[in-house]
C-alpha cells in the first residue's frame, strides 16, 4: 500500500527571487538549486525523492504569482530543533510573527512558530524540540 501524504508539493510566491533565494539558504543552511522555465525562476527546498518525500520550491513568475500574508499556510520543516531556523529570520530580512509555541501540551507534536519572508508571505515553522 502506498504512502498518502497532504502534499505533494508547494510553491511559495517570490517577487525578488534573489534577496527570496538568499533568505532561505540563510535560515535554512544550505545552497538552493534553480532552475529557469520560460518566465518562470525556481529554487528547490531540499527533499528526498527517494524516500517518498515531499517538496517545494520558490517561484518568481509575476503573471502567475503574488506574494500574500492572507494566503494558504504551509509549515516548513525546522528539525532539529525550531530556535535554530527562528535565530536567523531577522538578521535574513524576514520578521517573526509567533515565537516558538507549542503545538498541543498533551500530544507530542513539537512546536510551531509563525514568520514573515522577505517577500511577504506568512510561513509557518515546525520541529519536535
């Protein structure tokens, strides 16, 4: 029987894919790859195809994109630990929205916090510590 998962994929909305681009190898500690389509520029989150993981990207194509505080919210794996990724986002150019807030006292699972990208979308965070 196959894995089922909520996602299969996500693109976030960039409107300077280079400043979008440095933000999240900033926090997140690691090279981007890119890619060019037509008009359309993407950097790839890392993910591992092999296991059955899921992906996503940053996308700059403003006929199709716009960047918004108001839209879908995707939490963005933080592990191992959350603080780690919220250290960085200021001095990166994003702006916290929501420290680091437990997810549910009785479940154990992890924490979440709320940030604003230098594109101006809301993100939210995830690890278990």
């Amino acid at each position: 029987m196959a894995k089922i998962s909520a996602i299969n994929w996500f693109e976030i909305p960039v409107n300077d894919f280079a400043r979008a681009k440095k933000f999240y190898e900033t926090i997140f500690d690691f090279e981007m790859k890119e890619q060019v389509w037509g008009n359309t520029r993407i950097g790839y989150f890392e993910w591992d195809r092999e296991e059955d993981g899921r992906g996503g990207s940053i996308v700059y194509d403003p006929e199709f994109y716009t960047p918004s505080v108001n839209g879908p919210l995707i939490y963005l794996n933080c592990e191992p630990r959350i603080q780690l990724v919220l250290d960085k986002i200021v001095a990166a150019g994003g702006k916290v929205l929501q420290n680091k807030t437990i997810v549910a006292a009785t479940f154990d699972l992890g924490y979440w916090a709320l940030m604003l990208d230098t594109e101006g979308n809301r993100i939210a965070l995830h690890a278990l510590e």
